[in-house]
C-alpha cells in the first residue's frame, strides 16, 4: 500500500475482538516505539503490557470518572461545538461525553499498554514519549490490529497519579502519556468519519 494510504487508514479503534493479541506481536509494538526519534537518544520511557483484567478495570474507572468530570466543567463548549446537529444526536453525544461513557472502552481490549515519560531525565521526555506511542500506533495497524490513543480521562494529573499507583509506578519522575488499548479490530478502520480538513489549511508558506 502507498504509504499516504497506510497513514490515512489507521484510525483509532474503540471495539475489540475477544481474540487475544500474541505477545510476539506485544514486542513489536515496543520495538517499533523505542524506534522513534527522541531527544539526546535519552529514551525517556516506559511501556506497561497489563493483560491483568483487573488492573483494567481500575484504570477504566479511572478514566471514565476523570473523562466525565472534565467534559461536564465545559458543557457549554460541547453544546457550541454540537450546535449543527439535530436534537437527538446532540443530546447523545453530550451525555456520552459527561457521563464518561465514551470512554468506557478501555478494559474490553485484550492488552493495555501504558505509555509512561521520565519527566526527570529530560525536559522533551512527553514529546519523546508521544512520538514513541504514534510509531506504536502505526505497527498496530501494520500488523492488522486496532488501538486508540487515549488520555483525556487523566488528563487531570491527580488522575494520571491514581493510574501510576495501579500500576505500581507511583515515583514522581514517571508521567503517563497514553493509555493505549489494543486488540483485533472488530469495527471497520476505514469508516468516513473523522476526516480531517483540507491540508492547505494547516500550512502557512512562509
Ligand atoms: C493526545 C491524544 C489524546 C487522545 N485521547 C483520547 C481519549 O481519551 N479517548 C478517545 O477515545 N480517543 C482519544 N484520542 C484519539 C482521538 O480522538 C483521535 O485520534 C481523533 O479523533 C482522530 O481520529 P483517528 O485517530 O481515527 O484518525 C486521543 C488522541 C490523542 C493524540
């Protein structure tokens, strides 16, 4: 495939297959994440694989009660940003946002993978570290499985505290990047929404 096609087909999946993910293909991901260009070469990160449900299940709740907390504090963004769409859809994608559920995905993947930045050894350590999980997010769709980016539920950093305490890296050097759920697809990658606006509008030639 032409690689602009690669690229404009990974879209981010919420909906998994029950089908486990091979753990030869768990390295891949990190192997293709340490891969990635980083400040100095300092490789300021860490990947946490959790198959451990439970430990999901924690991180989920966490998620969702910090996704609802943040979107419900701008209601009134959501409503300006919806105003176009008829009653009904704007009325389900406003509760979906305020009450977290939109982001109750999270522990129905097979794998979770934490991305954690050692905000200590460098200054670019969340650039390094965000740059690594996108090349992790490229071999997950090379290697047909689906993943999303997620972060919005810890956005608050008390949350992303709680999310390193389940895991068991509550050190203060550690921050927690993405929170990447990852499994075979069981929704169409490919669907229309979510296209992005017309690239001459993001470039200004100077
Ligand atoms: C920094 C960052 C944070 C994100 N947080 C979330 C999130 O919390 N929940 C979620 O469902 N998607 C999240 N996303 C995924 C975006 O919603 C998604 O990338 C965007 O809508 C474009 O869709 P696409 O990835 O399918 O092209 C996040 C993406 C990034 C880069």
């Amino acid at each position: 495939m032409d690689f602009m096609e690669f690229l404009k087909s990974r879209r981010s999946i919420r909906k998994y297959k029950e089908k486990p993910v091979e753990k030869e293909k768990i390295k891949k991901l990190i192997e293709a994440a340490v891969w990635a260009p980083n400040a100095e070469n300092d490789q300021p990160w860490k990947f946490i694989v959790i198959n451990d449900q439970h430990k999901m299940d924690l991180i989920q709740d966490v998620s969702v009660q910090g996704a609802a907390d943040f979107f419900l504090a701008q209601k009134e963004h959501l409503q300006e940003k919806f105003k176009k769409l008829d009653l009904k859809r704007r009325k389900k994608l406003i509760l979906g946002f305020t009450t977290g559920e939109f982001f109750a995905f999270i522990n129905t993947a097979p794998v979770l993978i934490v991305v954690l930045a050692d905000i200590k050894k460098t200054p670019y350590a969340v650039a390094s570290a965000s740059a690594a999980c996108e090349n992790m997010l490229l071999m997950s769709h090379r290697l047909g499985l689906g993943a999303c980016w997620t972060v919005i539920g810890a956005v608050d950093k008390t949350n992303r505290e709680k999310v390193k305490k389940i895991i068991g890296y509550d050190d203060p050097k550690w921050d927690v990047v993405a929170i990447v759920p990852v499994g075979y697809p069981d929704q169409d990658p490919s669907r229309k929404s979510r296209m992005r606006k017309p690239v001459e509008e993001a470039i200004d030639w100077q």
